[in-house]
C-alpha cells in the first residue's frame, strides 16, 4: 500500500526532488501509524480506500509541516492559493483522523508522558 499511499501524497504536495525519499519514507510512517490505531478486527483492506487517503495527508501533512513557505504557487505577478504550510498541514491531520475515526479505536488523540 506504501507506494499508492506515496502517489496520492505527492499530488497533494508536489515534493521537489530532494523531498520525494523523505515524502516515500512519510508514507511508510503513516501507513505505520494508522494500521496501528486500527480497532481489534478491522484491517486497512477493510476500508482501503479511506485509509490510502487518510495515510496520503497524514505523510503530505508531515511534509507540509516542515515547509517555511506560503502555499501559494506563484507565476510573474500572479499568486494562485495562499496561506501556510503549516495551516494546510494541520487540516489535512485533522481530515485523515476524522475519516479514519469509524474505523479507529479513538479520534487520533492521545495523551503522552501524562502522570496520572
């Protein structure tokens, strides 16, 4: 599933070439991350097309994420899009766990090195 999670990741993103081996590594985490938060039973086969997308924009948000720049694409004066990097990244997590949720034993949320 690594390398179809990679080609919908990179439509989302469109990595540069030296961003391509880190986005292909991303995926792999996803892909990872989400099979791992799978309830007791449910498989990624069970819902393969939502969880193809949903690992695609957890690895583009990932990228995304690390990106400085604006979203916008620019061509002479022209500026098409807009916003952060940061701003589609945090969307695209959010939008991965939401349609992964029926299938999820949680919402994504966990708490970590919380003494209790």
């Amino acid at each position: 599933m690594t390398e179809e999670i990679f080609t919908i990741a990179k439509a989302l993103v469109s990595p540069t070439e030296a961003e391509e081996g880190v986005l292909q590594r991303l995926c792999a985490g996803a892909e990872r991350e989400l099979r791992s938060a799978l309830r007791d039973g449910v498989a990624a086969e069970d819902c393969a097309d939502l969880f193809l997308c949903a690992a695609a924009w957890l690895a583009a948000a990932n990228l995304a994420g690390s990106r400085n720049e604006t979203g916008a694409v620019r061509v002479g004066d022209i500026s098409v899009g807009g916003g952060s990097w940061g701003d589609a990244a945090l969307r695209m997590r959010r939008q991965a766990w939401k349609i992964m949720a029926p299938y999820c034993g949680g919402d994504g949320f966990t708490f970590v090195g919380v003494l209790g």
